[in-house]
C-alpha cells in the first residue's frame, strides 16, 4: 500500500485559506445585518443589477424635483407677501382719498400727501423685495435687476412728469394750475399722463423687469409660473395713482378740479388693487400645482423605493443566524489550527 505525504504546514495553509474566506464572508453578513441591505447587490442580483440602477436613478431624479418644488415654494410665497404689502398700500391710497374728497384745506390736504408719499415708499419697498437667495421677487426673469426705481427729484419718472405738465400748460397758454378747468385735468390725466404709464415710457422712467416670468418645472410633465413682475397692470396703476396725488392733488387747482381729480386718482387706486389681486390669485393656482405635485412625487418617491428595497433587502434574521453559524465555523477552524500547529513528530518518538 502507498501513502502520499503530507506535511503540517500545508494542513495550517489550508486551514488559514478557510479562515480568511470565512471572514470576508463575515465581513459582508455583518454589514447586511446592520444595513439590512446586500453587501453587493451586483453580485447577488447578477443580470438584475440594472433595475438597481435604474431604480436609484429614478429616486434621485424626483427627490431634485421635490427640492426644486422647495426652492419654487418660498419664492411664490415671499411674492404672495410682497403683493399683499403692495395691495394695502392701495387700499391705504382710497382711504387717503376718501378723507379728502370735497377738503380744500390745507392741512389736511398737506397731511394726505404726506400719506400717498408713505404709502408710495412702503409700495416700492415691497415691489423692490428680494428672495432669501438674493433675486428680486417682482422683477421676472431679470431677478438680477432691481424692478422699480424710485420717484423722487433727478429720477427718470419725475423728469417726464414734470415736462409733461410744462408742455401740457405751454400748449394752453397757462402760467398757473388754477387755470385748469376739469376737462383740461381730465384731458392731461387720460391723454398725457396715463400713456406715460401703460406705453413703452414705463420701462425707460419706471422699471428694469422683464414682462417674462419665471416659469419653474414642478413635475415631469407639468410647469407652472413662479413669480410675477414690476410690469403688471396693478404696478403701473399704483405708480400712476400715487404720482397724480403727490403731485397735483395739493396744488393751486381749483376745488372742482381737485374734486374730479380725487375720484379720478381713485378710479386707478381700485385699477391697480384689482390688478394686484389678479396678480395673487395666479400664484395662489402655482401655490396649489405645487404642493399637489408635491403630494404626487412622495407617492411615487414611495412606491419607487418599495420595489427598490424588494432587490437589495436582507431578511436581517436570515443574515444574523448565516452570521452566528458562520462564527461558530470559525471558532472550530481556530481550535483546529491551535491543535494542528500543536502536532509535532518529537512528542512522538520516545
């Protein structure tokens, strides 16, 4: 009979091959138990790996959608903010109004103004606000570019005022504003003023908006806009309204004049609130798109992941009792080794 040699050593290597497999193996259980995910769903799935990918893709793709939704939530409503100011400064303009109309003293008249110039600043500063980024809300696509300028003594807006008012009194030979009749204020207002401000003049005097908005994709298949802009029918009226009663409503006009004037300023007082309302109401419909879509990509944010934890789930009490047998494998092999590197023909020759 013929025996084969074989030597302790290659006994412990085998043995140490074993162990360090084991280990790997143990390596990997661990870190599914913990997870409760494969270790290495490419190895596991084999040919199935690419819905894993396809799946994960898909889930990254809607979560930048729910965080574009965030972005286009606060700007829609810091613009539903801004129009509100701007909405009760025009109510504040009627209320001005009304407690002048058929007054020609002075101070109350002097007190007024001083309300329309409040009421006008507080109606710039929100047309002029900025988003928690920095881009300006009312200012459509231009959201670098302030929206309104200001109307004050030097500005664009009150140069063409002024000259529109010489030119208007130089054509009818008038040296002073009690020579208006009310068809002569009627005829400045609606013929030389107003076009100054529904023309292509508002964007030389007044704004650096687009009349573009920004329109923001909310879904796959579904866009919305997300902002307004200094352009606006609301915005122009206001401006309109508010210069007219800085500027004639406490001057040397007569009384008849100033009373017709009054209504008039409050015509476009009620335009522009109107215009402003308008203007909320299609935010309020974005608002709304928003958070429903918002509803809708959560749902299937959620299904997505239910079928993705369907491929690279463990059963965690699978993977922990593979994990206990495994160690107790390789505790066996420690023993083993221990004794095999014990063995040694010396303890056998006496």
């Amino acid at each position: 009979m013929k025996t084969s040699f074989v030597s302790t050593l290659a006994g412990q290597n085998a043995m140490r091959t074993t162990i360090n497999r084991a280990q790997e193996e143990l390596r990997k259980l661990q870190g599914e138990v913990t997870t409760g995910k494969r270790d290495d769903a490419g190895v596991s799935l084999g040919s199935g790996t690419s819905q894993v990918v396809n799946l994960t893709a898909e889930i990254e793709r809607l979560n930048s959608l729910k965080e574009t939704n965030t972005v286009v939530s606060q700007r829609l409503s810091a613009s539903q903010v801004a129009l509100d100011s701007m909405r009760k400064a025009g109510e504040k303009i009627n209320t001005v109004l009304l407690s002048v109309l058929g007054s020609d003293d002075k101070t109350n008249l002097s007190i007024a103004k001083t309300d329309l110039v409040s009421s006008f600043q507080t109606f710039l500063g929100a047309a002029n606000t900025r988003a928690f980024n920095g881009e300006y809300l009312m200012a459509g696509i231009n959201t670098d570019a302030q929206p309104l300028k200001d109307y004050e003594p030097g500005s664009p807006a009150k140069a063409t005022f002024d000259n529109a008012k010489a030119t208007f009194m130089a054509g009818r030979g008038y040296t002073s504003m009690d020579q208006f009749t009310v068809a002569d204020m009627d005829d400045f207002v609606k013929n030389t003023l107003e076009p100054l401000y529904t023309g292509n003049q508002w964007t030389t005097d007044w704004s650096s908006a687009s009349d573009q908005n920004i329109q923001s994709r909310i879904t796959a298949n579904e866009v919305v806009q997300s902002s307004s802009n200094a352009n606006s029918t609301g915005v122009r009226m206001f401006a309109l309204a508010s210069v007219i009663g800085m500027e004639l409503l406490d001057s040397g006009i007569t009384p008849q004049v100033r009373a017709s004037l009054n209504v008039t300023v409050q015509n476009y007082a009620q335009q522009s609130i109107a215009g402003l309302i308008r203007e909320a109401s299609v935010l309020g419909v974005s608002q709304n798109r928003v958070e429903n879509a918002n509803t809708s990509l959560q749902l299937q944010t959620n299904l997505v992941e239910t079928h993705l934890n369907d491929l690279v789930d463990v059963d965690p009490y699978e993977a922990s009792t593979r994990m206990n047998t495994l160690l107790t494998q390789i505790q066996t092999s420690y023993t083993l080794t221990s004794r095999i590197q014990q063995m040694s023909l010396i303890n056998f020759l006496k």
